[in-house]
C-alpha cells in the first residue's frame, strides 16, 4: 500500500469497532495472536453512555481510572422513592473506552482508523474505507463490534440521550432513576468524577422519547452547569442467536448483550469477554456456548417481559413502572 498513514498488516483476528466491546476483545486476543483493530472514529470520542458499570465486573478490568464508587439506587416515580443498596462504579465512559482501548494496544493489537463496509464470508474478503480509498483486505477471523445499527423492520429498540454537565448531584453519590410516565423508561441522575454529573433520558420501546420530559428532569434536578458534551443512540433489546457464522463473529451491541429492562450492556459484555475470546480462538461453536450462557437466558426473559409491556401501548409505561418499583421494594427489603 502506498500511502504510509494506512496500516493493514495480516492479523489472526481482525475486530471493527475499537469502542468498549472491541478493545476490550481486542486486548484478549492480542495474547493468542496477531489483532488488527479498526474503528471509523478515534477510539475515547464519543460519549455513549451513562457510564454506570456493576463494581464487580468493573473491577474484573483492573483499570486505574477515575470513577465514583456509588453503593446506593434510588428509584422515584412521581416524587416517591425507593432505596436499595447496590454497587456500581461510575466512570466517563469517554476516558473508559479509551482506557480499554489503550489496554489493547498495550497487548499488542495494531489500530487503523477506517471504515469497515462489507465482507465476502466463503472468500474470507472485507472491504473497507480508509479517506477516499476502499481496499479489500483477506481476514482469518472477523469480529464486529461495530454497535448497534437499526434494521428496517426492528420496532423493539431503546432509544437514548446523555450529557456530561459540571456540576453535582442532589443525591450524592446515590445513582438516581426517575421513571418516565408516558413512555417504558426513565431519565437517570449519576455522579461523576471532577464535580460533574452524567445526565439523560431513555426510551425502550421503540419509541422516541421526550425532549420535554428530559428539559425538565434536568431543571428538576437543578443541573445547570456547562454542557460538556453529549452523545447517546440507539440501544439493542433483543440479544442475537447466532453470533457466529463461518469464521465471523458478533460481539457486545452487535450481538444485542443488553439488558431490556434497564439498557445495561457494559457488564454483560465484560462478563462473555473471556468466552467469546475462548471460542474465538479455539474455534469453538460460540452460537451453543451463547445460548446455554446464564447471561442469554436472563437477557431473553427480560427482552420478552419488556416487549410484552411495550405492546400494550399506553398502559405499558405503567405496568413499567409498576414492575421496576416492585423489584426495586423487594431488593430494599431483602437489603
Ligand atoms: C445513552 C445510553 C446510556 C447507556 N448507559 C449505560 C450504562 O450506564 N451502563 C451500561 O452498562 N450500559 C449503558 N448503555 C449501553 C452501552 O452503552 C452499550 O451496551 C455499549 O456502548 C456497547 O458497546 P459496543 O462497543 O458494543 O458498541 P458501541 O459503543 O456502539 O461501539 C461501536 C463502535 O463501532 C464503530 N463502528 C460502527 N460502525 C463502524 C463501521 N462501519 N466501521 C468501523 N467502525 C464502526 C463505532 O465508531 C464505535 O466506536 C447505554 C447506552 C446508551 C445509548
């Protein structure tokens, strides 16, 4: 290749996305092989998320990074609310991805910026982007954690905004929910590290949220300071069966990892690190690995409750909200 700022070296493991799904990925099976890492942005530039991520998962990652150590929900509909103890760490999921990604880099996987566009499975060919240029590139094994991307028939889907605002929060370092009444979801309220806050809104019925609703949960709440940045997107509710095919693989949002009930992916993509990077390398049958997985089943039960809900229209933000505060009252109760 002629121009000097495009590196395509062979790999064993070629993975699209270097967000959190694909890094991390990527720093696993840098130590089985050759890893060639692209991504269509820089890796650390795009906020995504609320960045609330189970502490025990969190701390699976060894990561020395910034974060708010919160040990407490609050759920408030309508002014009430529910208390129970939980813990999470809360971190900017910018600096988050970007640690992660260093960490690939660190287990020697090789970055290029482009854009994946398409792959040939029987000639084990994909092509890609890079500036003006399309090159196709022969892989051995392809990943891609490219996130979410909206199919034209999908109706089932979370729709989400976030923004990193300076400031604090009035609930400590208390994450805070408050549900939604018009649609299945809720707004949150987390902590973050260097006095700001992550603050947003979340749909997950295949509904647009409200612009309005997010306007005055964030008034409410007092949080006035800068803007720092925003971001948010689509959020996958139903979790892929087949996430292997040939010797292409699906991984975290591509793969559908997250949890309907409150749009958490982060912790199940940590958790089906170690196996996706076991079959991966091994070549073993992922697809039978996935769905015997504890993590599958709990993912499909939630998708078809939150799905039942949704249908229901107008009362289904309801029976939401009734739900979550039932569950949230029995974990207060069980301490
Ligand atoms: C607003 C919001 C709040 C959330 N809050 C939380 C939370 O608090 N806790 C939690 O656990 N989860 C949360 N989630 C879910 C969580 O953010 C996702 O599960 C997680 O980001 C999935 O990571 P990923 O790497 O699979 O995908 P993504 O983060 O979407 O990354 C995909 C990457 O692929 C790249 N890419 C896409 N297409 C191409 C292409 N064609 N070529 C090259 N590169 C490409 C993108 O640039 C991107 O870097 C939230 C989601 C949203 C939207």
């Amino acid at each position: 290749m002629s121009d000097k700022n495009i590196n395509f070296p062979e790999s064993d493991f070629t993975v699209v996305g270097a967000s959190f799904a694909g890094s991390l990925l990527a720093s696993k099976l840098a130590r089985h092989g050759k890893v060639l890492l692209i991504d269509k942005r820089e890796p650390g530039s795009r906020l995504k998320c609320g960045g609330g991520v189970r502490t025990r998962e969190f701390n699976r990652l060894g990561l020395d990074i910034p974060h708010v150590k919160a040990e407490k929900i609050l759920m408030s509909e309508k002014g009430r609310i529910i208390s129970f103890n939980s813990k999470y760490a809360v971190v900017d999921r910018m600096e988050f991805d970007a640690a992660v990604f260093q960490k690939a880099l660190d287990a020697g996987a090789v970055f290029q910026k482009a854009e994946y566009l398409s792959h040939e499975a029987a000639k084990n060919i994909m092509s890609v982007r890079i500036g003006e240029e399309t090159i196709e590139y022969k892989y051995r094994k392809l990943i891609l954690a490219k996130g979410f991307h909206l199919d034209p028939g999908d109706r089932f889907y979370g729709a989400s905004y976030v923004e990193i605002v300076e400031g604090s929060s009035r609930h400590g370092d208390a994450l805070y929910f408050d549900l939604l009444q018009k649609n299945v979801g809720y707004c949150w309220l987390f902590p973050l590290p260097g006095g700001r806050v992550n603050i947003g809104i979340g749909s997950l019925s295949g509904e647009p949220f409200s612009r309005e609703d997010f306007r005055s949960f964030k008034e409410e709440q007092g949080i006035t300071g800068k803007v720092i940045c925003k971001g948010g997107g689509m959020i996958p509710l139903v979790p892929a069966m087949t996430v292997m095919k040939d010797s292409v693989y699906l991984f975290g949002d591509s793969a559908g990892m997250v949890f309907s009930a409150n749009g958490e992916g982060i912790r199940n993509i940590i958790k089906m690190s170690d196996i996706w990077a076991d079959c991966i390398v091994k070549g073993k049958n992922l697809n039978i690995r996935w769905i015997t997985n504890r993590t599958f089943i709990r993912l499909c039960a939630s998708t078809m409750v939150v799905k039942a809900i949704a249908s229901t229209g107008r009362f289904g933000s309801r029976f939401y909200n009734f739900l979550s505060r039932t569950a949230a009252l029995a974990r207060s109760l069980l301490k």
